[in-house]
C-alpha cells in the first residue's frame, strides 16, 4: 500500500491549531500522514532545542501539541524503542488492542503481532531502522481474549539529533471491519464462481447496453461461443433470433424508461441461437441487479431440447396406450392394491355387460366367477406382496345378465421407483368360443368313439353272418363288398351333416343309387322330409341295400316289369313321433317263403329292430315282398325339414 493512502483518521479544528504552521500548512493526502509529521516535526524540534538551547517555555508548548495530539487522535498512537518494546500509547491504541495502557507498556510489539505476520513485519521494522524509511503494513494484533484485530500501521522512524533512528512512532487504523469485508465479498465471488460453474442451468448478465458481462460454462456449452468470446458481446446478436432482436431492444428501453418490463421475474418459453445457427427451445428468466449506478441484469437460461422431446416421447406413449386401450380385441384394466378399477377399456365393459362407470365402482372379484375365485385371488395377493411378478390363469367373468364368460387373464404388476407395487394390469381375452368348440370337440370325440365301435360291430356282423351263409367264397365277397358298400354311403351321408343327422330322402337315393340302372324308372320313393339321428340313419340304409340286393336277385327288380315303392310317414297324434317306412315290391316274380332266413332277412327284423328301438317286418307275399318299419323318432327330429 501507498505511504500516501488515505487512511479513516481525523482531526479537530482543536488539535490542528495545536499542530504548528509548518505542519498544517503541508500539502498531505491523509490526516496518518498529518500525525505522522507533526509528531517527527515535534521530536527534531525537540532535538535541535536541546542542541540550540531552546528556553524550557518552548518546550513545554511542544510537548502540550504531542500530548493533545497523542489524546485526541481517532487513530491509535504508539512509539516503541529500537527493541519494539511500547514507551508510549494513546486512548485509541488501547481500545484497538483491547489492553490497558500499563500492560502494554511491558510488551514488545512482537508479542503481540500475530505469528503469521510477524516475519514480515520484523524485515520491514529492521530496514526502518538501517534506513531511516516510514513503512506501512497491514497486519493482525492478537487480542486477550484470542480474537485477532486487523490494523494497517503507518510506521515513522523518529531520529534524535545525529539523525539515527532513536525510536519508531506507529499510526495505527482499525481495519477488522474492511477485512471482513473484503472475506465475505472473497468468499462471495468464490462462491458466485462456484456457483456460476457447477449451475447446470445458463446464466448470463449483461449491462444496460445488452452487453455480455457474466457468461457460465453452462452457457458456454449450451449456445458454442467460449467465455472470452461471448464476454462484451452484444446478448440480441448472440443469442436472439434475428426477428426477435428489435423486441428484445424495445424491452430494454422500455425498462429504462419505466422500470418496468415484460419478462421480467417471469418464466417464459422461447427460441434461441446457437453458435451454428440452429434454434432450441429455452425457459428463460430474467432478474434486475440492484446496487449499482447503472441496471444489469441476469439471464437464466435452461435448455429445453430433451424435456420437449421427453414430452413429445411422452404424449406419443400416451397416445399409443390410448389406442392400444381403446381398440385392443382383449379387455384391459388396472387395479389397485385391493382389486379396485382404476381404468378400463371398453372391451371389458363389451364383455362383461358393465358400463364403464359401473365397473369403475367395483373389484374385479365382483364380476369373477366364485368357483374361479379363490385361485385368482390368492394370486393377485401374492402378486401385491411382491411374491411373484405375473400370473395367468383362465377363469370366469360373470356377465351383467348372468351368463358365465370365459377369459384368458394375463396379470401384471407395475411397481414404483422404491420396488413398491403401484397398481396391477389385468389384460383378458375372451375364450369362450374355444371353449364351446372345445366342449363340441369333446362331445364329438365321444361321439366318434362311440360310432366307430358300433360301426366295427356292425362289420364284424355282417362279416360273420355272410361268410356263415354264403353258399360259396365268391357269393360271399360279393355280398360282403355290397353290404360294405352300403355301409359306406349311410357314413357318406352322415359326414356331409356332421354326423348331427341326415335327411331321409339323402339316404334312400344313396342306397338305392347302384340298383337305379337295373330298376330304371320302377323305384318310387314318397315320402315328407324327415331327418333321422346317425343311430337311425345308419340302421335304416343297411336295411335298404339288403331289400334292394334280395329285389335284384330274386324279386321285383329281377325282371324288366317288375317295381318298388318306397314311403313313409309320420305320425306323431298320440305321444313322441314315430316313422312308418314300408317297402313294397310288384311286378316280379311269384315270391315263395324262403326255406330259412338269411342274413339279410335277420339283419333287418332282428337287428334294425333293436338298433331303432321299433319294429320291423318282412311279408313274403306271393304278389311280391312287403317290408314294415316302424320306429320312435326324436321329437327335434321329426319336423320336416
């Protein structure tokens, strides 16, 4: 520091008429330095009276100056020897040390100078002794109570009459007060420094000339443009788009002029430039700084590229679960921890025959079957409790009206950041038509087993009755592969209906179909439609192909005049519906009682009787053979169709 600072002490008109002419009439730039040099005046006054033998008078006025000067200064006053050791203090050098005047008086300086400054101060001590050179120096005096006192010493030697230093003479300013000062506004910038560099957020002052005056890396590495680069920079033409520029000057001036501003304290979204010209969303703030002669201000600027485009991920996600929810073919709901709705789709409420309001009221236990119950609620327990993640099962809803649906459910759970479960995804696909086929198919298998066991009985019966009546090998193959045939077509029929039922009329014009050639136009079929269960229909085209074999061979069918008339009817007056079928041959030759009965005779009254739960009846009648069939018929059945 400058011997010629300035330093905070006064003087009053008082003791500046008590300083002589010579002394405050000196041109000096500090009330330190005034002391100073009436206190060196003093003692070389003092030393050449005692040279020139100055009257004591003289003296005693001088030695009144020093005193009134030592008492009244703000400054402290201290003179020690060439050892440090104190000789004199005022006031104010007590007060500044927080010492009394007597304890100070056996100390050295050096005592009590803090150890941190104590070197220093010593060279500058000992050069002011060699050269006789004022020194100022700030340092730290340690106080009783161990606090520290910041002082700035101006340090004068004081010569005796050879003009050697016989004592040194310290003006002492507390200073405690500026270097606290001057830490906290350290510390301060350190931590606005800080501040400004870890800040993940752009901030940026500028003056009331839009010129950059504060840039952070933050801004630095948002916008491209290094912190010597951007600093002095006009902000508009840095950073504002081109057509924003004129509306950023007129905030400014409209600012100056009024105090007041649009955006100001406010957060407000718009673009910004980088460095390569490209634009980018910022929220942006800005706050006046107060304090000094002209306003600045401070920007801050976040970056708003990733939260637009997570928003924008975020509304497409959104919009995709929307649909996904709206127009999924499966049911989607969410629960939570106790089965409440918390959303549904509108499948569910499709399903289920619940409006979306009502479900919204309810648990997914209240539309569950109770037998399914038990099982899907010990699950999703489990699955709340963080036992397991997922399960599926398939269950029943119960619709609205009361009817069972049967669904697939897939159940998930959707946890929070701490692994909490939040809420529950049940997604149901409605399974009840697989179920129904599978039923059918069920069903149908059964069916099948049953069939082609009775089929297989039914060919091991022909088998064997033709082979045991056949008067040869080859009137047996030959009777064995008609009757096989026959059994084929009633199969054929049957399969075209599904095995449900089969159409009388469908049945007579497969059997009879290979003997049309033979009979021409002499077979006559009449009849309303009746449908026959695969039992009847089975039993019925068997009894047909024996009939027509026996006509060709030795009845109506034998000759070229000869006819057959097949009809039927039903009659269902008197209780369950029961079908009439009569074949009746004409025209053939006289027909005589067969010596025994064949297969085929017994075939059809012995076992189309027990396979139609009716009766059948064969008349060998001499104008030709007559065949009766009377059976119940199921009552669905019997309507014609």
């Amino acid at each position: 520091m400058s011997p010629r600072s300035t330093l905070n002490v006064t003087l009053t008109p008082e003791l500046l008429r008590l300083i002589g002419e010579d002394v405050s009439s000196g041109q000096y730039q500090s009330a330190s330095e005034v002391v100073r040099e009436a206190l060196r005046g003093f003692y070389g006054g003092q030393a050449k009276a005692n040279q020139s033998g100055t009257p004591d008078t003289a003296l005693t006025k001088s030695e009144q100056q020093v005193e009134a000067l030592f008492a009244q200064a703000a400054a402290g006053i201290a003179q020690v020897d060439l050892t440090g050791r104190f000789v004199r203090v005022n006031s104010q050098y007590c007060a500044i040390l927080g010492r009394p005047r007597d304890e100070l008086l056996q100390l050295r300086m050096q005592e009590l100078t803090h150890p941190d400054d104590l070197l220093h101060n010593m060279l500058l001590f000992r050069r002011a002794l060699e050269t006789g050179e004022a020194f100022e120096i700030e340092k730290r005096y340690l106080r009783p109570d161990t606090s520290v006192v910041w002082v700035r010493n101006a340090v004068s030697p004081i010569l005796d009459e050879s003009g050697k230093p016989d004592s040194i003479l310290a003006v002492s300013i507390d200073i405690t007060g500026y270097k606290t000062a001057q830490e906290e506004l350290r510390e301060s910038e350190a931590l606005k420094s800080s501040i400004l560099d870890a800040a993940l957020d752009c901030i940026v002052s500028i003056d009331v000339d839009s010129r950059v005056i504060e840039w952070n890396p933050a801004a630095a590495q948002t916008f491209g443009y290094a912190r010597d680069a951007a600093l002095g920079q006009d902000l508009a033409e840095l950073i504002i788009p081109p057509e924003y520029r004129d509306g950023h000057r007129r905030g400014m001036a409209h600012y100056l002029a009024t105090g007041e501003g649009p955006v100001l304290n406010r957060r407000v979204e718009l673009e910004a430039l980088r460095a390569d010209a490209s634009r980018f969303p910022v929220e942006l703030t800005i706050s006046p700084i107060g304090g000094g002669e002209r306003p600045r201000f401070t920007a801050y600027l976040r970056d708003l590229t990733l939260s637009k485009q997570a928003e924008a991920a975020q509304r497409e996600s959104e919009q995709r679960l929307r649909l996904t929810y709206e127009h999924a073919f499966t049911s989607i709901a969410e629960v939570d921890a106790s089965g409440r709705f918390l959303r549904v789709n509108e499948q569910l409420s499709s399903i289920t025959g619940y409006s979306r309001d009502e479900l919204m009221q309810m648990t997914f236990t209240d539309i569950t079957h109770p037998d399914d119950l038990r099982v899907d609620l010990d699950q999703f327990r489990r699955q709340m409790a963080g036992e397991i993640d997922a399960y599926a099962l398939e269950k029943r809803y119960v619709h609205k009206d009361g009817h069972s649906i049967w669904v697939e459910l897939s159940a998930s759970r959707v946890d929070d950041v701490n692994g909490k479960p939040l809420y529950g995804i049940r997604v149901a696909r409605d399974i009840t038509g697989s179920k129904r086929a599978e039923e059918h198919q069920r069903l149908l298998i059964n069916e099948l087993n049953h069939r082609v066991k009775n089929t297989l009985t039914t060919v091991q019966s022909i088998v064997f009755q033709t082979l045991r009546n056949a008067p040869t090998p080859a009137d047996a193959q030959t009777a064995l592969a008609s009757r096989l045939i026959a059994l084929s077509k009633a199969h054929d029929v049957l399969t075209q209906e599904s095995w449900e039922a089969a159409g009388l009329h469908q049945i007579v014009a497969e059997a009879m179909e290979p003997f049309r050639a033979q009979g021409e136009n002499r077979i006559k079929v009449v009849g309303p439609q009746v449908r026959l269960p695969p039992s009847m229909a089975l039993a019925v085209a068997m009894a047909l192909q024996e009939l027509a074999t026996n006509a060709v061979k030795y009845g109506a069918l034998s000759n070229e005049t000869g006819k057959v008339e097949i009809h039927w009817s039903l009659d269902g007056t008197s209780g369950p519906a029961h079908l009439h079928l009569r074949w009746e041959e004409s025209g053939g030759p006289p027909v005589r009682p067969p010596s025994r009965r064949g297969f085929g005779t017994r075939l059809i009254e012995r076992s189309l009787a027990g396979d139609l739960h009716g009766e059948a009846k064969i008349d060998f009648a001499s104008a030709g053979l007559v065949c009766t069939i009377t059976a119940p018929v199921p009552d669905p059945l019997a309507v014609a169709a």
